[in-house]
C-alpha cells in the first residue's frame, strides 16, 4: 500500500489510537502495532508521533532495520512539496 501524505496529515496521527504515523527519510510509517515489541521502548515512540523522525532513526539504527520492518510498517511516502 503507498498512500501520498502531506506532512500535516502525518502530523494528525500523532498518538497510538490515531495511527503513531512518523516520518523517516521521506517514508511514513505507521507504529501503532509495532510500540509494544520496539526495542528501544513505547515512550520514545510516541514522542515522535506525527513528525519528522529521520534524525532520531538513523542515530541508533541502520539500513537493516528499515529494510526488516520497513515493508509491515509503511503506509506511504509524503508528497514533495510537504517535506519540510
Ligand atoms: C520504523 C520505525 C522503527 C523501527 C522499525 C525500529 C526498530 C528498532 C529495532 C529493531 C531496535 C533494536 C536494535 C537494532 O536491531 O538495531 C531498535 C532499538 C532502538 N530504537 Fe528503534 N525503531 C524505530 C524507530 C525509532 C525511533 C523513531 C526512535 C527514536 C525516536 C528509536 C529509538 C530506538 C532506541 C533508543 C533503540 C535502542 C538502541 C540501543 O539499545 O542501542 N527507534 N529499534
């Protein structure tokens, strides 16, 4: 499934019972079912529901992890002209 975003409806769905959408690269991933097995924990999670979350991913995890999870996980790509 690849849907087009802008990055505010990403942003609306910001919190495990709308979706826990994020941003990595210009990928959207939807984390609602996956919090609870993330190893890094729920809590950072949610933190970054509904944003751009490229900076944090790519600080502790690598090319392998997106390629892992990434094909249960995204849901679309934001559209060009809402990156920010
Ligand atoms: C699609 C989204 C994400 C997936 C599939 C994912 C998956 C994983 C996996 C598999 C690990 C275990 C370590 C590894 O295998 O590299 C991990 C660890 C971790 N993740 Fe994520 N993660 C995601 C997003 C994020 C985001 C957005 C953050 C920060 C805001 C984050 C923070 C962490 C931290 C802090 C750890 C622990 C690192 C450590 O113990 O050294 N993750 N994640």
């Amino acid at each position: 499934m690849s849907e087009s975003f802008t990055a505010k409806q990403v942003s609306e769905h910001n919190t495990v019972d709308n979706g826990l959408y994020i941003i990595i690269d210009s990928g959207v991933y939807a984390l609602k079912d996956f919090v609870d097995e993330h190893p890094g924990g729920a809590k950072i999670l949610k933190r970054v529901g509904g944003k751009d979350a490229s900076k944090q991913f790519w600080k502790y995890h690598n090319e392998s992890v997106l390629k892992k999870y990434g094909p249960k996980l995204k849901v679309g790509d934001v559209k060009e002209e809402a990156k920010l």
